[in-house]
C-alpha cells in the first residue's frame, strides 16, 4: 500500500518504436487506474511493491543445508 492506502501502477508509453517509462499511478483498484491510464495514454505495467527488509544480522549469517 502506498499513499492513504492507495496501491502505485506503474505505467509506459510509446512514442514511435521507442518505449518510456510513463507517471506513477496512485489508486485504490486496478479499475481506477486503468482509467486514468486511458485519460493519460499510458498502458499499466505493473503495481509497485512495498518491501521492508528487516537488518537482522542472524538471517544473512544462516546456512541452509
């Protein structure tokens, strides 16, 4: 989750054969996304994802067998 509890869509846009990477989408639903990729003529590529890692030193140590 992101902003107020809103997911971030990632988005690209193509200008001739040369891909960009388009502006972040921030909505509540894949739904609500699309349709402001529609209005800024973007395609949706993905949803980010928020990943905290924990520093704890025991696991990086760990051999597993």
């Amino acid at each position: 989750m992101a902003i107020d509890g809103k997911k971030i869509y990632l988005t690209e846009f193509k200008v001739g054969t040369v891909v960009y990477e388009g502006p972040y989408i921030y909505a509540n639903s894949f739904e609500e996304a699309d349709i402001e990729a529609v209005d800024f003529g973007v395609v949706i590529v993905g949803e980010a994802a928020i990943v905290k890692k924990d520093n704890n030193e025991e696991e990086w140590n760990r051999v597993l067998h």
